[in-house]
C-alpha cells in the first residue's frame, strides 16, 4: 500500500494552497461581517487608543469564530475530495489539529 505513505506528502502543497485560500476567504467574509454587525469598514485592531475593550474582544471572538468555521469547512472539503479521488483520507486518524 504505497499509496497511503506517500499521500501526506503529496497532500501537504494542497493542504497548503487551501490554508491560504480559507485565510483570504475569512479575511473578507469577516470584513463583511464586522460591515454588517457595527456599519463601519474597519475593525478595531487592539493597539487602537480609540476604541473600548468591549470592541475590541467582540471583533476579536467574531473574527476567530469565522476565521474557525470557514478553515474547518476548506479542510473538510479538501480532504473528502482527497479520499474520493485516491481513496484514501490524508489525515493519520488521531483527529486534532496539528
């Protein structure tokens, strides 16, 4: 079964590419988010004298909650379309994130 030894290093430049593009993908649906909850375009960044720790923490827990979700989601998706096109899952069976 040489398939199954040599997947993860063939899936690591494809988990790669799709750690970059859920990043892009939650950067913008974040700023939408943040638009759509506060009607401002940027979010408070924590350095920002002007803004109260409530902002600040709420932007933070909404930005990791999606940034979260939509990584979980490209994983997923990523590696189902691994195991349905070689049939095997490229994770080692332990679960957790590395």
């Amino acid at each position: 079964m040489p398939k199954k030894k040599s997947l993860p290093v063939v899936y690591k430049p494809i988990g790669f590419l799709l750690g970059w593009t859920s990043g892009t993908v939650a950067g913008m649906a974040f700023q939408k988010t943040w638009k759509m909850i506060r009607h401002e375009d940027d979010a408070p960044d924590a350095l920002d004298r002007n803004r109260g720790w409530g902002e600040v923490l709420l932007a933070a827990a909404v930005q990791g909650a999606i940034f979260a979700v939509v990584r979980s989601a490209v994983d997923r998706a990523g590696a189902t379309a691994i195991e349905r096109s070689t049939g095997t899952w490229p994770g080692d069976g332990k679960g957790g994130r590395d």
